[in-house]
C-alpha cells in the first residue's frame, strides 16, 4: 500500500498556529528621544523591528510645576520645535506601530504631591498629548496611544491614582498605560501603581540591577520573572540593554537570550515580548532576535 505524503513541518507548524487564538506573537518595545545620533522617529518605526515605541521623556511635571519635555537634540520642546513630530507619529501609527510618552526617566524633577496633583497631571497628558485638546500641544496635534510610567525617583506616593485618572480617559479615547519597573520585586516607586491592575503592559527593567539580572546564568532572572508574571497586567515585557554600553550591567548577548532565556519566559500567558533601550544603542540587537520571541508551538503529525 503506498504511504501518503506527509505536508512539511513548516505547512503543519502554519497550520496549527493559525488555528489556536492564544498564540504569543511576541514584540519588541524600545526607547526613543534621547540621543539625537539614534535617527528619525519615522525611520525607527519603518525598520519593522518594532511594536511599540515609547518617546522619552516628560521630565518635569507635578508639584506645581511646569511640565517640561527632553528630547535631546532632536527637538527643543520649549520653542515648539518638536511639533512637526506629529507627521512621524502619525506615519508610526499607519504602520500598526503604538507610541507613547514616557515620563520620569532616570534623572529629571517629577513628583505628585496629593490626589489633586495627580489629577491635574492627567488632565494635561489628555489635553496635551493623547486624546484632549490644548493650544500648546508640545508634539502637534498627533494623538499618541498612552502613556508610560518611567519613575525612577522623586516619592513612590500617588501613581497608582495618577494611573486612575488616566485609565477613567479610556472612556472618550485610547489611552494604553505602561510600566518601566525595576526587577527588584515589587518595585519600590511603582509598586502600588501597578498592584491597581490597571496597566496594559509592563516592561521589567533586568539590568542595572544584580540580584535578578542575567549574570552568567538565567536562574535569578528567570526566578525573578516568575515573580513578575503574577502581577495583574495585560502583558509583562522583558527589559533590557540593546548594548553592553547601553546599561551598567546586564546585558544578553542575542545568542544567549535566544538559547538560555527566551524559551523560559515564552511560557507564561502574560509574556509580551522584549523591551530595548534603546534605539540608539540598538546596533542590530532587534533585528536579531525578533524572529525568536514568537512562543509558537509546532507539532509534526504522523
């Protein structure tokens, strides 16, 4: 009797893939804004290696006063020179690509003194950046999709009601909501704010940071993500270096994320991807391991 000719791995692996709803298509998220050498933020987001791009940063905000944005030398915020990046915006968004703005940073003058404060925050990345409107929108009038919680500093009171706000604008317009966090869980600045539950995505920060960054094994970090897994979140994002220079320490070399890391994290429900910082340290990191964050399973019938 002859034997039937089997469809390929590839053909089977499509079509399993195609027929199950919950399969990760991980992402890749990056940092832009703050090296002037990193390119445009058209061309960021026409390289394809990316689905989300975070502009940084909002630095001054809170405590009265006046918010201010730093863009390196892309752009000088403060004489409306950053407006035209609504064209750049808008060209992102075309391609399925979600921006945000990310405010804090590493070094600025940002806090939330009360309740109020916090509200009055809100209500000026709605006029100002996503879905209100004000006559001094900082990047033109391009609605951009959220925003992103880099807080690295100032006090750890009043975020998780800065992210109630914003989350109450999810009822006139789009507003996702991010999380940087350290690993060190749970995050000493943050770590009320994202224990609301309300953020869509979260990106660990595994560097700068020994006791749960990669260090020659994956146990600690691997440990570490478990931890984060638990959280109630839309999606947890691994965080890291897109260069050995681009942090103190912790970076993954592609090889090695793809062999010792990935296939750790690809199992949880709430895996998202990998986050970069940052486009201008990012030399061809994405590029290299985008087409391993994809936890599909593939099964060879016989």
């Amino acid at each position: 009797m002859a034997h039937r000719s089997l469809p390929s791995l590839a053909l089977l692996c499509l079509i399993f893939v195609a027929s199950i709803s919950n399969t990760h298509a991980g992402t890749i998220a990056v940092y832009w804004g703050q090296n002037g050498n990193e390119g445009s933020l058209a061309d960021t987001c026409s390289s394809g290696n990316y689905g989300i791009v975070n502009i940084g940063f909002l630095v001054v905000f809170g405590y009265n006063q006046t918010p201010q944005m730093n863009l390196a030398s892309h752009c000088d915020p403060s004489s409306n020179g950053c407006t035209g990046l609504s064209d750049d915006i808008r060209s992102c968004q075309g391609r399925g690509i979600k921006v945000l703005l990310s405010i804090g940073g590493g070094s600025g003058s940002y806090s939330l003194t009360s309740a109020k404060d916090a509200r009055q925050v809100a209500n000026y990345l709605w006029n100002n950046f996503l879905g209100g409107q004000s006559s001094s929108r900082p990047l033109g009038d391009a609605v951009l999709d959220g925003i992103d919680f880099d807080i690295e500093g100032g006090t750890n009171q009043h975020w998780d009601e800065l992210a109630k706000a914003l989350s109450e604008f999810k009822q006139q317009g789009t507003v996702y909501l991010s999380a940087a966090p350290q690993c060190p869980f749970p995050d000493a600045w943050m770590g009320t704010a994202i224990a609301t539950g309300l953020f869509d995505y979260v990106w660990v920060q595994f560097y700068n940071n020994p006791p749960c960054q990669y260090s020659g094994n994956a146990d600690n970090l691997i440990n570490a993500w478990k931890q984060w897994t638990t959280i109630q979140a839309g999606q947890v994002f691994l965080g890291l270096p897109a260069a050995p220079e681009a942090a103190g320490s912790g970076y993954i070399a592609p090889d090695v994320l793809v062999s010792q890391v990935l296939p750790s994290i690809k199992t949880s429900p709430k895996y998202g991807g990998v986050m970069l910082w940052s486009k201008y340290y990012d030399n061809g990191y994405s590029a290299a391991i985008k087409s391993s964050l994809s936890s599909h399973i593939c099964l060879l019938l016989i």
